[in-house]
C-alpha cells in the first residue's frame, strides 16, 4: 500500500500518526494505512468517497472512515489507487477553498 501512495503522491511526508504509518501532504494528515491480524486498512475514507465507489466496495467491509482488505485475497491494486487519487482530490479541492 506504501508504494501505491508514494507513486500517487511522492511529494507526500511520511510519518507516524496514531501508532500507524500515515502521509501528510500540504501539513495536512492525507492518508494512514495499517496492517492487522486479518485486513489491511486505509484511512480517512469520507463517505463522499465511500459513496463514490459503492460498487466497488460493496465486497469489503467498511466502517466510519476506513476500508478494509482481507489479507487472504489479493490487494485490489486499481481500487486502492482509485481510493488515494479520490483522497488527493479532495485534500486539494479543500487547500484550494482555504486560499
């Protein structure tokens, strides 16, 4: 997942944040991900984005603001990138309205 998000977003700063990797971009927190015993998980997912993607989503579980991947299929590359470029976006569409 680290390098979806690098190749996304290079200018990026890696950190960690709540005990878990995490980008910021702009000194804004853009995106954290996060391994555990059964799924991977990506974070802040908004329920703007959420909606957005519905169908693509609906075969993984989602909570308020994450996604999870089951570690026992394959990480759906195209969707991930799909959910960090809809995540840039909207970090971007917000610096611009604060300029």
């Amino acid at each position: 997942m680290r390098d979806i998000i690098r190749a996304i977003a290079a200018e990026a700063e890696e950190e960690l944040a709540y005990g878990v990797p995490s980008f910021r971009l702009g000194g804004r927190p853009f995106v954290y991900y996060a391994a555990f015993k059964a799924h991977t998980s990506l974070y802040p997912m908004t329920d703007a984005i959420k909606r957005a993607n519905a169908a693509a989503l609906k075969s993984y579980k989602t909570a308020k603001g994450t996604v999870q991947f089951p570690l026992d299929k394959p990480l759906p590359v195209a969707l991930v990138k799909r959910l960090v470029k809809a995540r840039l976006s909207e970090l971007r569409a917000k610096a611009k309205g604060a300029a």
